[in-house]
C-alpha cells in the first residue's frame, strides 16, 4: 500500500496556492465568539443573543438544525493549515476554541459537546425526524480528531473520547435493524470513518464496535451483489459512509471492506459515466447510468461530492496504484474544487483600487456547478448562507498537496502538476522533491530563448521535478501520463535527452538521485467529452481544463469534432509575460469565446454543444 506524503508536503506558487490564501483569509474574517455561539448557547454559558448583521444565518442560524457544523469544518481546515504553515495566529485562536468547547463539555457533564440538544438523537431512536443531527456531530468530532492529529492537541482527544463515550452508551441498546432504519432516515456524515480512526488511535474495542455498527448495510450488501444502488439516489448521504468501509479497510485488513469501496466506485464512476468536469450529479442526486443529457441542469456537480470523491479515489490510488484515479483527481482538482471556491476575476488592467476589490469581483463558493445551457453560478454570501458546501470548502482548499506525491518502498510517484513539494525519508536519507508546470505554459515568460522557441501558444504541458538529497538515493520515479496526453511525452534528466520505459500508463525512471532536475513535456491539444447518450453533444477541453462557452444559450457549432480546428482556434493567447488559455469558434454564424470554467466567475456560459457535421457555415457580416 502506497503512503501519501501529503503530512510532508506544501504549496508552490500557483492558482492552488492563491486559492488557499483565500480561503484562509476567509477564516481568519469568521468571528471566534460566532463559532462558539451556539456550543455555549447549549451549555447555558451564554444566554443573549444579539441581532447582529455578522451573526451567521442560513444554515448555521440559531433556528437551524444544522447549527455549529461549520465549527467543526473550520478546526478541521485550521488543524491542516497549522501542521502545513505553522500559522501562529491560526494555532492559538483553534486551540482556544478547543478550550472553550472542552468547557461545554464539562458544563454537560456526560460527554456531550455538540452545539444542537440531545434530544435530537433520542427523537431517532424513537423514528422522530430531525436535519442530520449525526451529521452535525460527526463533523464537530471530526475537528477534534484532525486538531490531535495534525496538531498533536491532547486536549481535543480528550474531549472527543469522551464524546465517544457518549455514544457508546447511546447505542448501547440500538439493534443492527433499528440503526439500519435511522441509517435510512437521516444524513450520519463520516461516522463510521471517524471511529474507525479513533480505533486505529486507542486499539479499544468500544470503538471497534462502534464503526462495525454504522455500516450502512442496507447499502453496502447490494453493492457487493453488483446491484445499481446509485441512480437518483443522494450521492454525498453515501460517499462518506464509503469512506468508512475504506478507513476500515486500512485498520482491520478485511477485504470485505475493500471491496464495498471499490465496488461503489464501480458504480459511481466507471459503470455510470460522468460529465466534462467530473461529475457525475445532478440536483444532488447520481445521474442513471450513461444517462447523462437530461441531466444538465442549475444543480450539476456539488462541491461536497466532489471534495468527497476525491477523497474515495485517493484512497483506491493508495491502495492499487492505478493511474485512472490519479486522473480523476487532477480533472475534479481543476474543474471542481478550483472552479467552485475562490473566485476573483483578474483586474489586472483595472486603475479604480475600488472596483478592483469590489465584492462582486469575487466568489466565495458554489454549492453546485450549473451545466446547463446559458448557466450561472451562484456563490454564496460570506455570512448568510453556510451551506454544507460553504463549511466543505473550508477542508477541500487545505488538501491540494495531498495528492502530488505517494511512497511505496524505493518508489515515489508523481501524480499532480500544479505545483508542490515534498520532503521524506528513504533508507535513513532524506529526499525533497519539487513539482511544478514549467513556464513553456501557461505561466511567466522571462526568457527570450524561450520566447524565440514558442513563438505561438505551446500545444504541451513541460512539468519540471527537482530531486535534492545530501546522499546519492536510489530511487525510481513514477511519472504519470496524463489521460489528455497527445502522443509520446519527452523527458530530460540534467539537459540530456532520457530513456524511459513505461508501466502502467506512468513513466519510470531509475536511478541514483542527489541533485537533479527532470523535465518531462506532454504534448497536449484539445479534446471533446461526448455525452454517453447524445454522442454528437459535447464539450471540449484543453489538456485537462474544461472549456466553457461565453454565451447565454444552447448554441449548435458546426465542424468535425474528429478535427476541432474546423470548430476552434487560440484567442487572446497573449499577455505582456503569460500565455493565456482562451479560445475562440471559426467559422460559425455567429463566434464567441471560450476560457477555462475555473476562471468563471459571474457570467453566463455554457458547456456542452450539439456539433453538426456540415459544411462550418460561414459568419454572418
């Protein structure tokens, strides 16, 4: 089984890292006492409420049974953030939220620690509905965990095993059958994954027993029969109780647990098919199976779902090492989690410092990612809405590293290329390593030969890998080969020209690394997804970016779609030192832009086009 170095690695300069800045500006805007508000509320240390145009609304109002859930995301997002930049500011406001959660819990007495009542897990027991009490639970102990885990912070193992206690005695009388009816009623979030972490931490059987109850069997036994669980079924209800079968896995070795994951993968994406972005959802629910064009709609693709498969495919990576996962997250990487979060339009032309940081200038998150025809995305207000996706977007801006680099033994693989760098450890020596996207792209230009040599756009990706060691180490690399990759990569080791030979759709190369540098360029051009069901309706695509239209309706193009030169052509290809990744139609009767959908911001645009294989008529004049 591979490891992540994830625990090992950070940012370089690029739009990953600009996301991440935002996002922890973000957090550092959000009020401590508008966090804590609704644990202290529940413990009676604080009864007035004040009417407050900063109090946070929408979901996470005092009215909302989905209260405080944020809070948990926030110390989950903080707990990264310190263990990758040691923030100090960070570090002490978190843990003193610790602090102030510990003393809810002891005002309660018997564990409980949570910012919504009591009562509203007894209701389950008793098939009384409420909004997802566990799911608020989960994530505020899943804050816990993460602060010990990535912080090393005793105090918050300590208040979530006693929270842990809590539920032990909770369930002490559930049945499987009657936790099978509550599994179905209400949204548990990643209950089963978390204590099947806390188990690898204490090895105690309470907490053994704990995961092995919230399998979700009346799902996991038809995926092991193959049957189709999915369709029009919630997708993010059912991806983190996957997470728990896959931690599982990792803690107790049975297999049954790996092949409940890998199953539900089958399900979801090989067997069901996905969309241009990667995903596969359709107001919040799994599209049919190769069922994807009556799907396009306002409501494709939440942000959770796509955070959360990413999390389900980095663990089928760790364990099988196949590249397909590695691309499935590179594509949910761009045209996700980096197209839903974050936006800020580029002002670089602007003269008006107040039009330049105005707040309709920027995006804070997109609960859904709309692809239909004419679309337009909707972000959500930095303090009156707190949708599910808002506190996700916390987590999902703080784990880009996590996916560059794996170890197995002597070998390292290299699965991402927007930019990071890692540091680990390999027969007593200590290796860094550096992954970044070359300036031949689509970044900064400074060198005239590099200007003489790409006189127009480059058609390839050049991915630089800097290896630095004190000790000569022996080493192989796994290189990934791009899904979008045209035609045969080249690589260079040190400015001579490599052999290579490849694995599995990766390179390898070996050898015995000290200081280094790698040049690997992929060939790239554009590429049309099909829809599986309208073959002739797709959308196109530059190496791994998906393209959107800037026009406010379904438009049909005509042309071949076997030779997108006679549909598309560069636009907007140049600025001062940067190459930009803007296109344009041909020969249409009316043409407009393309840019990649990760720089959307607040226009209308649309993804997906019927092609038709005339004669590419002629524009009118």
């Amino acid at each position: 089984m591979r490891t992540s170095l994830g625990m090992n690695a950070d940012l370089l300069p690029s739009e990953f890292l600009r996301h991440r800045q935002r996002n922890y500006e973000y957090m550092m805007e959000l009020k401590e006492e508008n966090l804590l508000l609704h644990f202290r509320r529940e413990a009676g240390l604080t009864s007035c409420l004040e009417c407050r145009e900063d109090l946070h609304w929408g979901w996470d109002s005092p009215l909302s049974d989905l209260r405080g859930q944020v809070t948990g995301h926030y110390l989950s997002a903080a707990a990264r953030y310190i263990h990758t930049t040691g923030d100090p500011f960070l570090k002490t406001r978190a843990n003193h939220m610790v602090v102030e959660i510990a003393k809810c819990q002891e005002e309660h007495g018997n564990g409980w620690m949570f910012p919504i009542p009591e009562k509203s897990l007894y209701w389950l027991k008793r098939g009384k509905h409420s909004w997802a009490p566990q799911y608020v639970c989960h994530k505020c102990m899943l804050g816990m965990l993460e602060m010990y885990t990535f912080t090393g912070n005793r105090q918050a193992l300590d208040v979530l095993l006693k929270a842990a206690d809590w539920f032990v005695r909770f369930t002490a009388d559930i049945s499987p059958d009657l936790m099978d009816e509550m599994m179905d009623w209400e949204e548990t979030g990643g209950m089963m994954e978390l204590w099947a972490d806390l188990y690898a931490i204490t090895g105690e059987e309470k907490h053994l027993r704990l995961m092995r109850l919230y399998e979700r069997r009346r799902l996991f036994e038809p995926l092991l029969r193959g049957e189709d669980m999915l369709t029009n079924m919630h997708a993010n209800t059912t991806i983190p109780e996957i997470h728990g079968a896959a931690r599982a896995y990792e803690v107790t070795g049975e297999e049954r647990y790996r092949r409940i994951a890998e199953a539900y993968w089958d399900m979801a994406v090989t067997r069901r098919g996905m969309f241009a972005t990667g995903g596969q959802t359709s107001g919040e629910l799994w599209t049919p199976m190769g069922m994807q064009a009556a799907r396009l709609d306002d409501k494709n693709q939440e942000h959770c779902v796509v955070y959360n498969m990413i999390r389900l495919a980095d663990y089928l990576y760790r364990w099988s090492g196949k590249k397909e996962y590695a691309d499935y997250i590179e594509r949910n990487l761009w045209n996700g989690l980096l197209s839903q979060a974050h936006w800020q339009e580029d002002n670089n032309n602007e003269i008006d410092c107040d039009i330049l940081h105005s707040e309709w200038k920027k995006g804070l998150v997109a609960y859904y990612q709309p692809l239909a025809p004419g679309s337009r995305k909707r972000w959500a207000h930095k303090t009156h809405c707190f949708w599910c996706c808002v506190d996700t977007m916390l987590q999902a801006n703080t784990i880009f590293q996590d996916f560059s680099f794996y170890l197995q033994g002597s070998t390292l693989d290299i699965m991402q290329y927007h930019g990071a760098q890692c540091r680990f450890e390999s027969e007593g020596k200590t290796m860094q390593a550096r992954v970044e996207i070359l300036p031949r792209t689509y970044q900064n230009i400074r060198y005239s030969t590099v200007q003489r040599e790409y006189p127009s756009r480059p058609e390839s990706w050049a991915v630089g890998i800097t290896l630095h060691s004190d000790s000569p180490m022996d080493l192989q690399l796994s290189i990934r080969i791009p899904w979008w990759c045209q035609g045969t990569p080249s690589v260079s080791v040190n400015g001579t020209d490599a052999s290579w030979k490849e694995e599995y759709g990766c390179i390898l190369l070996t050898g015995k690394w000290s200081d280094d540098t790698i040049i690997v360029t992929f060939p790239k051009g554009l590429t049309v997804h099909r829809l599986p069901d309208e073959p002739d309706t797709v959308a196109f695509l530059d190496g791994p970016l998906v393209l959107a239209g800037l026009c406010a309706e379904e438009r049909a193009l005509y042309g071949d779609p076997d030779h997108l030169e006679t549909i598309l052509k560069p636009a907007n290809e140049r600025r001062w030192q940067e190459w930009l990744p803007n296109w344009q139609t041909r020969n249409q009767p009316v043409n407009f832009r393309f840019k990649p959908i990760y720089q959307i911001g607040n226009e209308q645009y649309t993804v997906y086009f019927p092609i038709e294989r005339e004669k590419a008529k002629r524009p009118v004049s």
